[in-house]
C-alpha cells in the first residue's frame, strides 16, 4: 500500500516531535551513559508486573510483547515450545516467557551523549556535558523484571517512587544484552505537581496496555471504544526547534512499541 507524502511528512513531524505517533513511547535510553529526567505516575504498589512472549511478524522479525495466556488462565502455545526438545536451544529461548514491568512515567527530558541539531548542550550536577532534548510527555516505562532492581533502594528507603523527579541513567554501550540502570535522585522532595495529578487521571490502566486492548496515546479511538492522549503540560523551550531534520524513523523506531526488541535475555 503506498503510504504517501502528507502522511509521511505528519509521521515525520510526529517522530521528530518526540510523541504524538501511533504507538506508546516508552522511556528508553540507548547509549551508555545516556539518561532522562523522570516523574513516576506510577508508585511501587501500583507497578504492572507479568510474563510476556516475544511475538514475531511474518519474516521473524520482532514484533512487540504480548501478555502470556496463562496470566489469564489459559494454555500458552509459546510456554509449551520453550520446553520442547526437539527445538534448538535458541528457537526455545525465542519462546520463553520474559517478566516485564510496566509503570507510567512524566519524561522531562532526555540527555544524550552526542550533540545533534535539535539538542541543547546542559551540564548535569557539577560537570557532566550532556546534549538535552525536551520531551514532556507522559510515557511507558517498561522494563524486564531484572531493572526493579535498579528501583528497589529507593523504594526501600523512600517507601514511594512519587517523591521527586529522578534521573534515569542507562549503563552499557548500544547493542549490549545486559544493560544496568540507575534510578538517582534529581530534585527535592516535592508533592506531585497538578498538571501532573490531573494528566495520571488520563492514562489508560497499565492493564490494558498489558493486554494490548489499548496501543496508543495519539487520540485514535482504541479497540475498547477509549480515546487517551497523551498531554504536554509544560512548554517547550522556545530555542528548542520544534522537529529536528534527522531521519524520524531512528527515533521513532527507538521509541515505539512497536519494532522495538528487549535489550534482556528473557529470564
Ligand atoms: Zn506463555
């Protein structure tokens, strides 16, 4: 199907723009040392946690999560062949189920490591120079199972995940299967704001998003008959160019639910 020039000059715009595409972005750094400032709207007892099978499209290529049949009492295809041994060890572990954690967060910003036109040179703390592009955008912070700990001294010393924004630090280089993350603090202790209060009360349950009854903030009317959107409730940086002039489909790629592989082997 020929996808056209306007639809492809909104997407691009969209992409560029950081949100607004179909899809759920999702909090993802990918370079080592590449980090984002964060609210979670989501606190430690809320946290969506479940095993998720890889799914595949017609070529074999990664296609997104879905939810493994047997969290909701059902038999599960996937399960049965990660145990099958007639199938190579590696064709079992493309089926193996892999236990996720879903949260919401509020995205401030996202620091970089290399500079590009439509990033901001910052200085993060003292000294480190990173290239910050703003995002203010409620997002999908979904991780495998093995990050909560990255969570767990925070929310054993705080007893919330709410308290103040953090930051969200990726270590380990692109392409790494085994990336480690540090939550650190980035503000005072500060109640949540009230844009952000109001826009937690706009989000979809991170059930459906489990379920994938819902798959994206855009606007578009979801298989269930809602319609979320994601909001913006801080202004942009007016020296920040609204869309920068790279290829959107890098970024897009690397934010979308769809397309995007889990960096973890699944446990
Ligand atoms: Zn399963």
């Amino acid at each position: 199907m020929p996808r056209g020039y306007s639809n492809y000059e909104q997407k691009r715009q969209e992409a560029a723009d950081g949100g607004g595409g179909s899809g759920i972005y999702h909090i993802r750094c990918l370079e080592d040392g590449e980090s984002c400032k964060i609210r979670y709207l989501t606190d430690h007892e809320d946290l969506y946690w479940d095993w998720f099978h890889r799914k595949t499209n017609d070529t074999g290529g990664f296609a997104g999560m879905k939810l493994c049949p047997r969290s909701t009492g059902n038999a599960c295809v996937d399960c049965k062949l990660a145990k099958d041994e007639s199938l190579s060890d590696k064709e079992r572990a493309g089926h193996r189920a892999q236990m996720q954690v879903l949260a919401w967060a509020y995205e401030y910003e996202h620091y970089y490591t290399e500079p590009k036109e439509d990033r901001k040179k910052v200085t993060l703390g003292r000294s480190l120079v990173r290239y910050m592009k703003t995002v203010n955008e409620a997002r999908l912070w979904r991780y495998a199972g093995a990050h909560m700990k990255a969570l767990e001294p925070t929310i054993q010393l705080r007893n919330t995940l709410l308290d103040r924004d953090y930051l969200w630090i990726r270590s380990g280089k692109k392409g790494d299967t085994k990336p480690q993350y540090t939550l650190e603090s980035m503000s005072d202790e500060s109640e949540l704001p009230a844009e952000l209060k109001k826009l937690v009360l706009s989000l979809p349950d991170l059930e459906e998003v489990a379920l994938e009854r819902v798959t994206s903030l855009s606007g578009e009317k979801t298989a269930s008959g809602e319609t979320y959107r994601t909001v913006r409730v801080v202004e942009e940086d007016p020296t920040v160019p609204p869309f920068g002039v790279e290829s959107p489909n890098v970024e897009a790629a690397a934010n979308v639910v769809f397309g995007e592989e889990p960096e973890e082997e699944p446990f």
